[in-house]
C-alpha cells in the first residue's frame, strides 16, 4: 500500500514538473534571477528521491541520476518547441545538479532507513 502510494506522489510530482515546465511565466521577470537556479536544482533533488524510493532499480544510484537528467533534459528540449519558454543549458546544468544530490542522498536515505 505504502509503496503505491508513493509511486501515486512520483507520478503527480512529475506531472507537476511537466506542468511548471512548459506553463507560460506570469512574471517573467523572476526568470533571470539566479534563484531560478536553485529551485531547478530542488526540483530534480526531490525528483531523484522519489524515484530512489519508488523505483525497482533498487540500490542502482546511477541509473536513478541517468533517470533523472534524462527528464530534465527532454524538459529543456521540450521548452525549445513551447513559443513562450526558453531552452537554457544553465538550467539544465542545475537539473543535473540536483539530480546528482536527489540521487546519492536518496541513495544514503534508503540505505540508513535500511530499505536498500
């Protein structure tokens, strides 16, 4: 039960990045702030945990960052194609950030937590 419950959160949460991803930006102004930055990179940390504690490749760290990048970048690719969002490799170089930190933390998580 526990367990399909968080594969439901990965789901919602991924269609929510989807969603921010390619949303036209009321305010467009916030976009340049280096902020910006850091909530990509927050966003694919919490992503690669999700996956960490949902996923069936268990204990395989790598293939949960590969996972990770992979969406980040087909996100950036796909704002290419959106007329009003940008590609920008800066933040997929933050999605990638993040996703190395979700990842070996989520790693460390499930192994302290004794689930790996």
């Amino acid at each position: 039960m526990r367990h399909r419950l968080l594969i439901l959160l990965l789901v919602f949460y991924t269609l929510l990045l989807i969603y921010f991803s390619l949303a036209q930006v009321e305010n467009p102004s916030f976009r340049g702030a280096q902020i910006d930055k850091l909530y990509h990179a927050l966003a694919y940390t919490v992503l690669a945990i999700l996956l960490a504690f949902t996923g069936r490749w268990k204990r395989n760290v790598f293939l949960i960052f590969l996972i990770s990048v992979a969406f980040g970048l087909f996100m950036e690719v796909c704002q290419f194609f959106v007329p009003y969002r940008n590609a920008s490799i800066t933040d997929a170089m933050a999605n990638g950030l993040g996703a190395i930190v979700g990842a070996y933390g989520g790693g460390w998580l499930m192994v302290r937590l004794g689930r790996w």
